[in-house]
C-alpha cells in the first residue's frame, strides 16, 4: 500500500519548535511520507531563518514561499494570508498529499486552511479547542470549521472542539508535541554551551548562574497602538528588579514593529545592565534556559503549556492567555510595571510548582504520527 | 453623529438577488451609508454582469474588483479566495467602513470575512446557521466563527449559531431579504414582458401558459466529476415530461463548466424542444415565473426558501439541500431520470401548498438596516 | 560537468506549437536538462488542456500553474501577468533553472520576463525583433529589454534587435521553430484521420477534398469593442464565397469573448451551412489541412511564418501582422466583407506560391538547443 | 473641456523627493487634475512613511496599496511587482485616469508601466534614457518601451530613447525635477533647524560646523552578498578620515538587509565617534547638508545629478552609477577603503566645482505639466 503523503505547512518559528517532535514520528513511521512547506514567517532572516533550522534538523524542505507582506500591521496580515492561500493551492496542486496539517490559531495558519479544504484535501488542524485573548480566537475556531480531523492538547479543547458541533469520532487528544520537547529536556536539563558565543544577541553578558529571569512578550493584535506602552511597563519592572534577565524578542504581527521599537528606544534610553536580548534559540537550549529560571515573564503560551510541564513559575501579563487553561505555575498580572515588579519579588516565597501533564504527557508526537498513520482521511464532514 | 458606513460585498449574482432588499433600506435609513464592492463572479459577462444590473437598480458601486480565476476547478477556487482577499484589504482601507457585511456560504464569501476580520472591522454575516451538503457548510460556519454579528433566516438557524458557541445577544433572527422580493412578486404577481423578447436565452420558445416546470440546478462542489452525469440525469427526465420548461444555467462553480458542457451535449444530440434556456432574469420576474410554474426542479435554495413562502412544490434533487429546513412543498429526489420523472407525474395529484413563513415575512431587509443601525459594533468577541 | 537546466515556460498554446522541436531537441540534448512549466492558458479546458497536449508528446511538466484570471478584458490581462510574476518567482526558486526561456509577445509572456530578470537568472528570448500591429509590440521589445540572449527568427529581426541597443554578439539567427513542424510536414503531408471523427468541432461535415479555406482570427488587443464587427465582416465573406470552410475559434484576449460572442451569434443567426468549427488541432494535422487549403484566412501570423514556407497563399485581414516581415504569398485586405470576399476570388487565378525560407529553414530547433548547451549564460548586460 | 486626469504613482521615498515639483506644477496647472496613489515602500515605517511626508506637504493621496513582500531578496523584489501590477490595475479602474506617470527605474516602478501599458492607458516615464550598473537598466529601458511619452532628465538621455526605436516626436528633454529643489535651496541655503533635535537618528552629536562628509551608500541590486563587504569599505574609510559624518540609511532592494547589518555590526563593534546616522530628512534640508559638505560619499544619483548643480565634489564608489552622464564633480573610485581614504584627502586640494546644468536648470516641474496638458496623450505607438 502506497504510503500516506503528509504535508505540513510551517509559517512561524513557533509552530516548528511547537510540532518539531510529531514531525520527526511522521518522517520515521512506516506508513507515512512527511512533506514539508515553510512559508511566511518561516523563512525570514528577522525570525532567525527557521527554514535552515529545520533543514539543520535534517528535515527535508519540499516547497519554500514568501508570502509575507512588509508592514507588520493589520492590512498586511489580511494581505499575507490571500497570498498565502493562492501559492499553497499551486503547492498542493504540485505535491498532491493525502493530508495537510496546519498548526494553531495564528494569522497565516488560515492560509493552509482556506487552501487545503477548497482543494478538497483533508485538514488536519493541531491544538484546536483553545481559548486565548484576540483574533487568534476567531482564526482557531474557523479553521476548526474548515478541518475534518482533529488533534488537540487536552480534555477540555476536546470538548471545546465537539461544542461546536463537529464530530466526537473526529476529535482526539494526543497532548501538545511542544511538551514532547519539553520531556527530551527534563531527561537531558543541562546547557553545553556559551550561551552568549553561541547564540550572540545584543547586551550586556549577564551572571546568569544567579536567579534570572527569561521574558518572551508578544504584541497583542487587536491593539497595536498600545503595544509599545505594555513594551515599556515590562522593561521598566525587569530593569527594575536588577534580576538578570533574558529577553527575546517579539514574533511577526500586526504591532510588533511598535513592540521592537520599544525595546530598542529603551536600550539606547535606559541602557539595562540587566537585561540581554535574544532572537532565537535552539528550542531545546530555549527551555533548558525557561527551566533553570526562577520565572518566565511576558505571554506566551510557554508560560502556560511547557510551564506547566516543566514546573517553572509564569508571570503571565495581560490578555493575551486569558480564559487558557492552566496550571498552578501560573501568576496573571496586569500591563503595569508596579504589579509585574510585585509578581517578580513575591516569586521566593513561591515552592516551585510540581510537574503538571494538563498539555502533555511527552508522547504527543508518536499519538499524532500514528493517529495520521490509522485514522480515516476524508473531506466529507 | 456620523452616519454609520456599512459596506456590503457582493461576489455573486444569487448574493445580489438574496441581499437586495436589504440594500435598499440600508440606502434608505437616515443613520446609515451604504458602500459597495463587487467582485468575483459579480462583474463578469458570463453570468450576465452582474454589477450593471446593481447599478441599473439606482446603487453606486465603489469598488470593482476582478478577482476571479478562470478554470472553474477546485484550485482556482482557492486562488481567487485569496485574490479576493488581497484586493478586498486594500479596498476597505481606501472606504474605512463601520462594518462589512457579507452573505451566506459561497467560497468567495470567504474572502470577505477573513479580509474584514483581520482588519479589526466588524464583520457582520447575513445567513448563518443554515445547513447544506457540501463544502458550503464549512465556509458558512468558518465565517460564523470569524463574524461578530449574525443576522440569521430563522429560528433554527439561530440555535444552531449560538450552538457553535456564539453569543445570544449577537444572533438575530430576521428572515431571509429574498423573501422580501418574494413577497413583493406575491403583491404583483403578472409578468408584463414577453420573456423570450426580453430575455432572449436559446431553445424554442415553448407555450408556458400551460403548466410548465423550472429547472435551476447547480453542480455540487466536492464531486465535480459527477456533475455532467448528474445533469444528464435531469435532462432526460424534464425532455421525457414533456412540460414546457425554463432552465437556467448554473452559477460558477469547482465543476460548473463540466454542468455546463452536459447541457450543450445534450442540447446538441438531442434538440429538447420543450426546453428554454435562460442565462439570468431579473429577480421579480424569475420569481413570477416560478410562481406561476407547476414546479421548481434541481437543486437551488430557491426552492427551499422563497418556494415555501411562495406555496410552489419544489422537486429537490440530491444532497444539496440536505439538512436545510424545509417546508411541506419539498419532494426530496435522487439524481436518478426515474426518480425525477416520477416527482414531476405525482405533480398534478398534489394540491398546492399554503406559503410558509419558514425563511421570513417579507420584512427582512427593514430589520437588517434598523440592527446595523442600532447594534453596538465591535470586532471583539 | 552538470547539465544546463534549461527552463521552458509555456503560457499559451501557439508557443508550445511554435517551440515544440526546440523542446524536443533540449530534451535530447547530452549537455542540457528540460525544466517544463505551463500556467495561464496552457492549463485550461478552453484552449483544449494544452499542457496535457504535451504530456501527450511525452514531455514531463514540472510544475502547473492557474495564474488567468476570467474576465477576457485589459485589466484581467494585467491582473493575470502580476499573478504569473508571484507564482513563477516560486516556481523558478524550486527549480533554479541555469536559464529561462520565454518564448514571442503574448501579454502572459512578460511574467515570465520580469520574474526571471528580477531573480538574476539569465533570459532567453525566443522571437524577439519581429514588429507586429498592437500592445504585442509594446511586450515584445520590453522583453528583448529585459532579456540576456536573444535567438531570432530572421535577420531582419536580427538588425531590428540590435537597433534598440543589445550587444549583437547576444543576438543570433536560428530561425523560427515553427518551421521545423512545417518542414516534417512537407515531407509527409498526408492527413491520416477522419477530421470530424477524431477533432469533432460544431457545424456541418464539408467537403473538404474540394478546394476549401482555413480561417484563423484572433481579436485585436486594442480594440475591444471592435472585435464583434470585425469577427462578422469576415464570417459574412466566409459565408458567402461558399467555399468549404474550416474555422478555428480564437485564442485568448481582451475581446476575445466579444470574438466568441459574435462567431455564436453568427452561427445561430445564419447557420452557414460551408462552415465547420474547430477548437484546436494537434499542430501537424492542422499545418497539413493548411497546406492542402486554398489559401488561410484571417490575422494569424500562420499566415505570415508557415504559409511562407508551406507556399499556401494568406488573406491577411487588417492592422495585427502591419510591418512583419512577408513573402509573396500574402494578401493584405482591411476588415471589410467586401475585399476579404474579392481577395477570396482572386485566388484561382494566382499560381501557388513558392516556398520561401524567410523564417526558417526547418532546423531552428536542433540550432537552439546548441546555442543553449555553449552560450556563455549571465545575467549581466 | 474636462481637466486631464494624471495619475502619479509612487512607489519609493526618493521618487517623491525627485518628482515632487513636478507633482505641485500638475495640481496648480489649469487643465490638469492631479491623481495620486502610494505603494510599495512609499507606504512603509522603515522608510518613515513617505506617504505622510506627501500628505504632510498638502497633497492629497487617492489609493495607498501595500504591495512590498517582506524579505529584501531577488525573489520578494519580483513578487512584490507581480502584486504591483494586480492591485495597481484595480486601482486605476477605479481612477479612470488619462495618463499614468511612473518615475525612472526601481523594480517597483515596472508594476506601475505593465498595468498601464496592457490597460492602454497612455504612460508617460520620467528619466528614461539614462545609464546605471545593474538590474536597473533593464528596467528602465523596458519601461522605455512600454511607454508612450518619454520626459527625459538631459539631451543624450534623449538621444539614447530615440536610439531604442522611440519616435522622436515622443521624447522631450524637461531636465529633472529634482533639480527644481536643489534650485531653491541654493536661494535659501541656510539650515534653520537643530538637526540632531529635528531629524534624531543615531550615534553622537557630531561638530557639523567643521568640513564634514554625507553619506549615501545603496547596496548594488545584482551582487547581494558583497553588499556586506561594500558598506565596511566606506565604514572603515570614512571612520579613519575622522572627518564629521552625516550617515544616511540605505533603501530597500535586494541586499539592503545585507548592508543594514554591516552597519549596525560596525557601529556595535567600532562604535565610531565621527559617524551619525540619520534614517531620512525631508529633502530641503537633507540638500541643503549636502550642500554645506565638503563632499558626498557613495553611489546614491545625488551625487551625480543634485551635486552637480549644487557644485559640490562627489565621490562615487562603484559601479552602480557607471555609465551615467556626469560632471566634473565626480571622483569614481572602486570599493576599496584605501581608495575611498585617498579621494577624501584629495578634497581639500580641490577647488570647489562649478554649478552645472547637466541634469536641469530649476524650472522642469512646470514643463513636465505643461506638455502633461499640451501633448497628444495615445497608448498606439
């Protein structure tokens, strides 16, 4: 029997580290034929080149496409997802996979959606059922409609999931795959390198043998004006509490231009002799980082999910993860420096949370390769 | 105050047909300004241009785009939804519209709420909640999901809205605007034109003062290689009747060139002389004549929808329509010659239906122009 | 050392017929790799699928792309070239030619000019230099602009290249490949089918061993509205000189749907009863029906190229081939039912002409095929 | 009789600041109507929003069009034209002008010339004819011959259009507008703005009063990866002259993120204390600083056109303005530190050169808008 063709379509950095441990189970199963599209984001030098790290993953790349307008505002979102959907079609066309999977809720992630069910291909949608804070929410739940299969991180997105009326056969929980790395690194937690030679970024070498601090802020979409003050508020607490301190930058969305802008105009303004700013970092080297920390700052879904895993206390500010499942790691905050500082300071009183599997066990990539290798692939719902 | 921009994209004609008298209250309310944009299907000469009968009804249109890829398959479906976007986002940043309205379920629909949606304008969705056969019901519920206000057809269709997890107070139930014409033609129900001077169309000109049937029967979208089967089927069976018949060609579609060669095959071997074929007529007179006819035959919403309010028996062919809330002057048929036939004999053994105020009252377009008047208006959910 | 790889982009049926025995001879070629794209209207059920036409002569496409927006008018020509730029710029990263070709000046064909260009690969033209009656002209020379190498069809062409400033060592004479068919055609001239059974087409079976036209007549980019006019004055002559007839439906243009429309009309209105209508024929069967024909008829540059060799006499209708280079056998008459029909008359009474070697001499392939594997490649004039 | 319609379409910062004079002579001329769109890197934050500099300046912009693809590289460069012409073309259906005018030679520029030209809307170039080192003149000259009224900079500019086939009824020397500018500056010569106050930028406050250097160095289009190489030749020189330096960021093509990072890495390693960075000033002062130099450094057309007028010295690096017709103020010298090192202590040997007409006398603005109103505008060449 002819091997089932999987075609994943990668558009940002964080879906790569995010699925990187399903796609290796797809390559290596039997009964499957991994094809890889990167996209947007995913091959932009602002974001690292993540192509080349996956093709330094040993992950063959089928199809390369720029279809990221400049701008990084809310027009070119709009815009960079039609160009997206109109190069995926030639791309499906060219590879014709039995299955497309796309990964999350981000703006381009519609792209492989649209594409994929109007060619009649069917969808397999990663992580959905989720609840965050902005239009991720609408994006989600759409391709949710437009799926035939799918694969998400818990109970309650399951249920989520069936809320809206798909099928409960079509819907399984296999955990998140990003926590499959975060179980590689809980076996293996110690960091070989120099972090400053080997991953370079910009300031200060911090004493990072100390208690730090890792912040990781997103801009939030639907408010791109306010991003630079919520920018501000973070540095100025992080500054404040002299904590050594990691910064990474932003990923791509409408405000993250304000967003970098902020950093860099506090940089030249304030000079933090705390803080040393990264772009990206090996996920694996990324984690054992978030591990070792006292904290993770800021709102990403790392606070929540590998968090959670890794029992690593999150200071989670805003919007952004509200109403997202979590464990008892997490501290939510407000966008205001008084309260992130009081969040910072009340973190050595805190026991260190124990491991929490609420998105994962570590076995999420097999669940998913296997359930791709069995389940019925149809694009009737 | 400043009166309230709604813009309304129209990307097909049956959108138009469907919409219209929604369009003129929305023209008419003193809070409100009506923009337009058509694109798609709605500027091209093959399906009568659709943009010159907007503008010969008294509308300005703003903004023509073509977006349209010619090939009529699968994959030139997904290109145009992302053409469509990337044309409607420039579009709604030169007319900054309050709110953009788009109807119902077809793949180009699609273009509208995703453009609006990442836009951060509200998106208001005409017809959600409704159930058919095919990719339809993905795209219908993907905008559901991405729309921030439902003006729905029915009950049913309510609860099927906010069972998908949509919130109450953004569902309302207003009835379909094409019932609104349909009433009208109820009021003033004589065709005043001789139909074959005005509206041309090919084939004999048949004496449809008789009992005569109409036939409107689009290609199914998943299945594009049956659809030339499928129209021979109903082809056979409307020349064996013998009834005088008006047939009208289908609208674009993944498979509506296969429909469309069918037609001209059989045309060509078998010369139907009880046949009339008809590109488009306008709305009131196409309603007459469907109002006066013995039956509707195929497998269009017409025959589900404004035929319930219009007491029209409607032979309702395949899968469609399946799931659609219908009233008693549906015979449901397979694409089977025999089946369809047989429907059309038990014909004169029925007596008529009574109108079925299933699918509205007549006052639909009113209640839409008061609601995007008086609605809060905002992109969050 | 590795083979060239050589990229030929067909956009439109009459360029694979006019480059066939140069991709053939590619392909042969020990020094050089074919690389094979179709997109725009070599892709389309309209045109007669001609990329499967070349899957047929056993040429593999590497990649298919639908880039032809529907709509037949100048803005839907320029959508469609933009379109072609973005997916060939895809396409060409996958494939990284070593070259590009592209072949005459049909607007698709500067999408392929501009993407390979811009992307620093070097640009073959095939048929630059030549001067014809519209927008063509415009296209043609910004290609020769644009492009590195330039392989020519006539020495006039040649003289008329250089003149615009190339480096006449980047110019050289192979003739037209076109002429490579003709030349197997003279030397097996015999049709071997039944015309009607095996090509179908509309209209009566004529008697085509009596002395019969061929007509061929592509709408003048320009002049849209005119197109109607001009397809009638000639079909009316057509119709009236009775003579066995043989019409091939147009290619694709702004106004080509106005050409179409009026060749409908026409034949429903009239039924010219010497008239039998043709999509497409495989380029060997319809060059033999051209060479046993009376005289062609219309605007084709047939016409012109292979009726030059073939010796058959061309009633070349109004401004489309003005100022190309012509033989003897060329009749030029405006669009006016009355000269074209007398130009008809007047051909009993002319000997045939000879053949005359003005574009080629039947080994234009084979001569560009080594020009491809030895020219110096670079992408700096 | 109705205004003519011309619509400007500006697709880079520095062809605004180029044409600008031009733009009021159209808005003030009787029988013209001014029609303006923005697009490409026109509209963007890295380039400081020249559309708002446009806007700012009292004119009012029609259609602003994201159509930059995000990625600095070949591949974005020909997919951003290709999205050009699509959206270029909706708007121009919207505008409906009499003539498009698109300005001189960057890649974007051709989106402008294909849609116009396929649309046979009469286009008029500005600046053709002239010579430069790289992809550009391919461009331009193709640009030539899509156009249909050439506004050429100088008389060998003319000469050189009439060679490549123009007629010469079609090619009027105007001079270029920019000159318009640096004629009044030259009646106001004066700075009347703390420039570190008004124009930011980066690095230190450095002592202007003294002899100093402008700097404006663009990566050259074709040679991506020596673009790093050539931006730390002149960093090195221009650092080891220790003369004050005025550093102007380069504009966006292929290569530019290259250069980008040369500069920000000397500036992190080196931290020169003679170097500041600006992003843009508006173009007054930006010649007015020019003017006041000692010389200008790089391979920006202001050192060849604007400098020429104003008589200030130009040391030219590279190849990128090979070929162009230039003054005595020019000193040409290779990428090479030594070299650059050398001609700028040659400057102080130097008399001051004289103001030369080469490029313009001041007064083109009102020209290009007289025969904008006076000429026969036809898209038939």
């Amino acid at each position: 029997m002819a091997k089932r063709k999987i075609c994943v379509v990668i558009t940002a950095r964080p879906s790569y580290a995010r699925f990187r441990s399903a796609m290796e189970a797809i390559a290596c199963h039997p009964d499957l034929e991994l094809q890889v599209i990167t996209a947007a984001s995913a091959i932009l030098e602002r974001f690292g080149f993540p192509d080349k790290v996956i093709e330094a993953d040993g992950i063959k790349i089928d199809v390369k496409l720029h279809t990221m307008l400049e701008g990084g505002n809310l027009i070119t979102a709009a815009k960079s997802t039609g160009l997206g959907i109109i190069e995926l079609a030639s791309a499906f066309q060219t590879l014709s996979p039995d299955a497309v999977v796309t990964i999350a809720d981000r703006f381009e992630t519609l792209s492989t959606a649209v594409a994929a069910a109007y060619m009649n291909i069917p969808l397999v949608h990663i992580q959905g059922g989720e609840i965050s804070g902005n239009i991720d929410n609408k994006v989600r739940h759409a391709i949710t409609k437009l799926a035939d299969l799918h694969l998400v991180a818990s109970e309650p997105a399951r249920q989520r999931v069936i809320a809206m009326g798909e099928h409960p056969d079509k819907v399984h929980v296999t955990g998140c795959p990003s926590i499959d790395i975060a179980a590689t690194v809980l076996k293996d937690p110690e960091i070989k390198v120099d972090l400053f030679k080997a991953y370079k970024g910009v300031g200060p070498r911090i004493e990072w043998h100390r208690p730090y601090l890792v912040v990781l802020q997103h801009p939030v979409t639907t408010e791109p004006e306010a991003a630079a003050r919520q920018a501000d508020e973070t540095l100025h607490a992080v500054h404040e509490s002299a904590l050594p301190t990691f910064w990474f930058w932003p990923n791509i969305d409408a405000g993250s231009d304000a967003t970098s802008h902020a950093i860099r105009a506090y940089r030249e303004r304030c000079q933090p002799e705390n803080i040393h700013f990264f772009k990206n970092l090996p996920p694996e080297d990324f984690l054992r980082l978030v591990y070792h920390s006292r904290a993770i700052v800021g709102n990403s879904s790392v606070g929540i999910r590998e968090c959670a895993f890794l029992g690593v206390p999150a200071i989670n500010i805003g919007d952004r993860q509200r109403n997202r499942d979590r464990g008892a790691n997490v501290i939510d905050v407000p966008h205001d420096r008084r309260h992130i500082l009081s969040a910072i300071h009340s973190l050595h009183k805190r026991p260190r949370p124990p491991s929490d599997p609420l998105y994962g066990d570590g076995r999420a990539g097999k669940r998913i390769a296997n359930l791709l290798a069995t389940e019925p692939l149809s694009h009737h719902k």
